[in-house]
C-alpha cells in the first residue's frame, strides 16, 4: 500500500489545515494511506522574539524552512502551510500546486468591535501590516506584540489586566469551530489582508511526478488565480510578512480578475492603495501592474522604511 507522509507546524490550526486536506484525499483514494508528521519550525520554537525579527533572521521563513528542508530531504512527501506564511520567492526543488479553496481572508477582531475600543485601548498583534492598518484607522490605539496559538491569544483578552481586543485571521477561527468568538470581521477595504491568506500552500518536490500526477489537478481555479495575483504583488515589490503590505483579490461575475493592495506606514499615517483588473488567465500580469502602480504612487520609499537596517 502506498503511503503518503504530510508534514505541517505543531499548532492546532496547522493540524485542523492537514485534517481539512486529507478528508476528501482519504475518500477519493482509499488504497493511498496518508501519515502526518509535525515539523518545528524557528517561528514556533521562539514565542518572545517580536514576529518582524524573527522572519528577518529566517530570511522570511520563519515558518516554512524547516518544513521545506525536510520535503527536499524526503522525510515527508508533501507539506501543508499557510500560504500567507511562505516567502514569495520559490524554493529550488519545490512546487507549489494549486490550493483546494479558500476560506474567508478576512482580519477579524476579538473581544471588542472597532468602534467600541476606547480610547488609548490595548489590542493584541504582532504583524506589521495589522499594526499599520489598525492605526491607520485609530491613532490612539495602543498596540501590544502578542504571539503563540489561537487559543492562547484568544485568552489574552479575558481576565484583569487583559488585553481590549486581539486581531486574528477569519480563517483560522473557522477552521478552529471559533467563529463566535469574533467581534467583528474587517472589511478587506481598507483592512486588505496578506496576500494568500485564508489559502493552504501545497508543496511537493519538483521531481515527484507521481504525486504531481495524483494531485496536481485537484485544485481549485479561482482560489489559485486569486493567490498567484496577490503573491506577484509581493515578489514584484520584495515584500513579505514582515512589511506591511495587504493584498486581496476576487473574480468578478464577467470573469475578470480584479486585485487591490494597500501598503501602510508603520505608524498609520499614510496608505497607499491600487486596484487594477484584468484576465484571470493572467493573474501574475495583474499583480505586477497594482505593484507598478504602488510604486508610481510613493509605495516604495514606505516599504524601505520599513524594512530592517542591514547590520
């Protein structure tokens, strides 16, 4: 019988993200038995290091290196991420293959709508994006680094002392069963969340055919178009998950491919958006033109200032 080894994080949401995956693998090809294995990565083994630093110190893999090295070394056959936290550049010897779906890519908050924070109100994040986006929104806001799980985070806004709310993905909330635990879901303008969020990234090794044959039209289209428009925008600008950068796109009822991004100054102050539409046959042209944009408009010098100083 042949089996299949499928490695993902350590976390509850990356088991839920495996389990997710599998159920309709299991059913449609009862003969192949599918085997997880949990992979440590540095992002998870360090919680106290503030997020920004520690993808810097991963070269932005702070949460798929390990992963990535175990498929090449054929210790797994295929990995489960989340997409949003891969680097945009490829891995030599790795393929990505068309994600299954998408769920919601949505930011949500917890424990208080926006509008209800008080002033100077302590809300729970870490990634730079959700910082800049929030006090873009409200200046006032007093943000406090916050890492680990969702159900830790989640606690974080209980009890005396607690947190006033915590930002978390939508997706990860329904693939956990805690959605009523959101207060509020922001809307994708102008809280434009990162690029492939909500979207599993299925990795195998290039050579492996065999399960390149087995999987690689099992994707789903409109979920792919979406994810390789907003991840042009990050190669095209040098981005990722530690600058402050959003990107979401939709198919539109005509077919066309529409796609917005939105970079942030770090304190708020200023926002830069650009949409643009085209053909979704040609999500990759899409995105490199809303990053043209982006740039035309004054979108690069935000993202220098927010990039690390080399030391």
């Amino acid at each position: 019988m042949t089996v299949v080894v499928v490695g993902s994080r350590a976390s509850h949401l990356a088991r839920a993200q495996v389990t997710e995956y599998l159920a309709p693998l299991r059913r449609r090809f009862p003969h192949i038995v599918f085997r997880h294995r949990v992979v440590a990565e540095s992002g998870d083994k360090d919680r106290r290091t503030a997020l920004a630093e520690v993808s810097r110190a991963a070269n932005g893999a702070a949460f798929s290196n390990a992963q990535e090295a175990a498929l090449l070394a054929k210790e797994v056959d295929l990995v489960v991420h989340s997409f949003k936290d891969l680097p945009a550049a490829p891995t030599p010897g790795l393929v990505l293959l068309a994600p299954p779906g998408r769920e919601d890519a949505r930011d949500t908050l917890c424990g208080s709508t926006l509008a209800g924070l008080p002033k100077g109100a302590r809300v729970g994040t870490s990634a730079p994006r959700r910082i800049a986006q929030l006090l873009a929104a409200r200046p006032d806001l007093r943000m406090v680094p916050i890492r680990g799980n969702v159900p830790p985070r989640l606690a974080k806004t209980r009890g005396a002392g607690g947190l006033d709310a915590v930002v978390l993905a939508a997706a990860g909330l329904r693939r956990l069963g805690r959605t009523d635990e959101a207060t509020e879901w922001l809307p994708v303008e102008p809280f434009t969340p990162s690029p492939a969020q909500g979207a599993l990234g299925i990795q195998i090794r290039a050579d492996d055919t065999t399960l390149h044959d087995l999987l690689g039209g099992l994707g789903d289209r409109a979920a792919d178009v979406q994810v390789r428009a907003e991840r042009a925008v990050l190669t095209t600008l040098r981005s990722g998950c530690d600058l402050p950068l959003g990107a979401h796109a939709r198919i539109r009822s005509d077919g066309s491919l529409s796609l917005t991004a939105r970079v942030t100054a770090l304190d708020g102050t200023r926002e830069i958006a650009a949409t643009s539409t085209g053909p979704a046959t040609s999500p990759e042209s899409v995105g490199r033109t809303v990053a043209a944009d982006l740039l035309r408009h004054g979108a690069g010098p935000l993202l220098d200032a927010a990039r690390p100083v080399a030391m």
